[in-house]
C-alpha cells in the first residue's frame, strides 16, 4: 500500500477489505454471538461504527434471530455527560436503563459487545465518576451481570476500529492511513483475514484444548511469577480450580468464543492467598483512562500496598470499588509466541493488550473456574476462594523474561513458563 497518499485512495482501500469485513462480521454473529432461531441479538457499537453494525445485524437476521437490539456509544457523549453531571448521578443505573438490561438477559438474548474507543476519552475526568457507573451498574443490572458470570447468556467481546483509538495504535499515519491499518491488523489477529475464518477458529481452539488439558492434570496448588522487573508474586490456587480458555459453554451447552481475539488460559485463583510484589508490563486502559508503570503488593490475597507512574488516582477508584476489589479474580497464561505480541502493537485496548500478555485481574473471579461452581451461591464460592466483586479488572504482567513456576501441594516445583512462554514450547 506504499503509492496509497490521498483520503479517498485510503478509503478505497478499506472498501477493498469488505469481503473480508463481511466475514468477520459472520465469525461474531455465528462463533462468537452463536445466534439461534428466533433469538434476540443484543449488539453493543459505537456510533462511529454504524457501517459495521449494520454488516452484524444483516448476518443475524440471516442466521434467523427474531430481533437485534442496537445500542449505541458515543465517546464526545459519554464525556460530555461526565463533565457536566455530578457524582452522585453515576451511583446509580437509570431504572429504564437496568430494565433493559435485565430483561433482555432475562429472556435469554445474545449479547455482542463490540469495542471501539477513544484511549483518552476521558482525559481530565474524575475517575470517580466512571468508576460509580461501572460499580451501579454491575450491582444494580443483577440479571445482565450474572447472566454472563454463570453461563446462562452468551455474549461476546470484539474489537471495530474507530479513528481516535486508530491514531492513538498508529501516531505517524493520517487518519484514514490508520483506520485502514487497524482494520488490517483486527483482522489478522482475529483469524479473519482467510477465506474460512470459522474453520480457523475451530483449529485455534485446539491449541486450547492442549494447554487446559496439561494444566488440569497438573491440579497445582500455587503458581509462583518471577520477573527481572521486581515482580515476584506466589497465588494460591483453589482446590477443584479448572482452566478454561477457548470456547466456554453456557449452562445449556451452547458452545461460545467470549472474546474475539483471544489466546489466553485463564482460572481463578484463590482469592485469600497472594504474597508479594507485582509490576505491570504494559499499560491498563480503564474508562477511557491510563495507567501505566504500576505494581501491586499483596499480603494474605489483598492488595496492601500499591504505585503509579501515570494514573495512580484512576488506579486507587479501581482497588476502591467494593472490599474485595483488592483481591484477585483471574491468572491467565499468554506466550509470548502469539500473533498479537508478534505485531508488536501496543493497541491500548485491553481485550487486545490482555492477550498479549500473561495477565491477572482484581475482582470478580469465575464461577465455571472452580468444581460445581456454577452451582453455588455468591457466598458459597467466596467460601472456596472464588473471589465476588463489583468489579473485574485485568492488568498485563507478562514481562518477555517471566517466568511461573507450578508449585504442588507437597512442594515439587514444575516450569510452566519460562521467558514469557509455555515450558513445553522449548521442550
């Protein structure tokens, strides 16, 4: 694409991704969303991004959903309305706004997120506001939140370009120059650039299968995180714990891809056992907010002591939110040898960055991470470690020399990474 200059000449390369575009657009709806007949389809999309709502609800309606909700975001909107609305409004959801919510989670509807913001949206805004949202919203939209916590609606993450967030991933380029690279990056790491993406997912997928497979026999009783940047971090595992990864399954067995792109494993850990010192790797992107150069420092599962280059106030909202937000919901595994970090492209996203990178997250652990858990109560699984919050935050740890070692309940020690990858991919 060197001789491309002009605006139009950018635009036209767009268009000439269409097919490819329209394939995506089929992967979200039928692996990702896993429309059925008769069934709602709840897509999430900014406004920007109407182009490629429109390719979505289309694909639904041929896939014989009986509806498709669209509900659009807008980042001049959303800063808008923080900038000249007090707190006290976030602390709670608009009753029509948790009506809705929950009564399409209720009625058993797909929900299709797709992600496509400004990193800086929210610049300059007190990062108490976004976090009251997020918290009111979580607590209040009971039927939604659960729904997707305990497998009883499927639902899927996915990213769109949008100009701000293109030229933030690419600086150097014009607008368009970046629209268009993004575009063709979304596409390569989601496995949509082929002629047969679905068939590309189910061959991904296996990979999955390999690495949960290993680590389920493995059963470890803790896994120690050493990197050459501080971090040295032990997290206790849960008895029963199950790494998952790939595809999930709702209660009925519905088979899903959650988040498209994904190359993670993840479990949940147990939430009262966590000793030591924690250093970022790349930054977190929360709200429309950054922080970057942080680490944590836990004693007895909880964050006791924590720092921030860049964003340390967003940060403190974020352990702020409930009293176990200080507590970890998610390990998740990522070699270093996947197509994201192999771009080498910061997206400033984190449903991108997060897979690229080992990461864990503070607040809400899963239930379908622990045996039987799907079957128990909230306080249940806080009881066998599985930690209940507000709130879910991933955060990138995965540093290119880390290493993790699994530790057994009688102390044999065994390399499950070593310099950023699985153990097994040098052997």
């Amino acid at each position: 694409m060197g001789s491309v200059t002009t605006a139009a000449e950018w635009q036209r390369a767009i268009e000439g991704l269409s097919s490819q575009i329209d394939g995506y657009a089929e992967l979200l709806v039928r692996k990702g969303a896993v429309i059925e007949k008769g069934q709602e389809l709840v897509v999430q999309s900014p406004v920007e991004c109407a182009d490629f709502a429109r390719r979505v609800v289309r694909e639904a309606y041929a896939c014989g959903a009986g509806h498709v909700t669209v509900i659009w975001a807008d980042d001049a909107m959303t800063r808008m309305e923080y900038e000249n609305v007090g707190l006290e409004y976030f602390k709670h959801t608009p009753s029509w706004k948790v009506e809705q919510l929950n009564s399409l989670a209720e009625k058993g509807a797909s929900f299709l997120f797709l992600e496509g913001r400004d990193p800086s949206a929210l610049d300059g805004i007190d990062p108490a506001k976004p976090a009251a949202a997020s918290r009111a919203r979580n607590v209040e939209c009971g039927s939604f939140r659960n729904g997707m916590d305990f497998g009883r609606n499927v639902w899927c993450i996915a990213g769109v370009p949008v100009r701000a967030w293109a030229g933030k991933v690419f600086p150097d380029s014009s607008a368009d120059e970046a629209v268009y690279r993004l575009w063709e990056l979304i596409l390569q790491v989601a496995r949509a650039s082929g002629e047969d993406p679905q068939a590309a997912w189910e061959t991904h997928n296996a990979t999955f299968e390999k690495n949960k497979r290993q680590l389920n026999e493995d059963a470890f009783d803790s896994l120690r995180y050493r990197s050459s940047n501080g971090t040295n971090l032990l997290v206790g595992l849960n008895k029963g714990h199950i790494w998952e990864g790939g595809a999930a399954r709702t209660v009925s067995g519905t088979a899903f891809f959650p988040n498209i792109p994904t190359e993670e494993v993840f479990t949940t850990p147990d939430c009262r056992r966590a000793t030591g010192i924690v250093h970022s790797a790349m930054p977190l992107v929360h709200a429309g907010q950054i922080v970057d150069d942080f680490w944590l420092r836990f004693e007895e599962g909880r964050v006791v002591e924590y720092d921030a280059a860049v964003g340390k106030d967003v940060l403190t909202h974020i352990l702020e939110t409930d009293e176990n937000a200080r507590r970890l919901g998610e390990c998740a595994l990522i070699s270093k040898n996947t197509p994201i970090r192999q771009s080498g492209v910061l997206f400033f996203d984190t449903l991108y960055d997060e897979n690229a990178s080992c990461h864990l997250a503070l607040g809400m652990g899963f239930p379908e991470c622990l045996e039987g858990g799907l079957d128990m109560d909230k306080d249940a699984l806080f009881a066998h470690g599985v930690n209940q919050s507000a709130t879910h935050v991933d955060f990138m740890i995965g540093a290119d020399d880390l290493s993790i070692m699994g530790l057994s309940a009688d102390g044999k020690e065994t390399p499950v990474f070593e310099n950023g990858q699985w153990a097994w991919e040098l052997r």
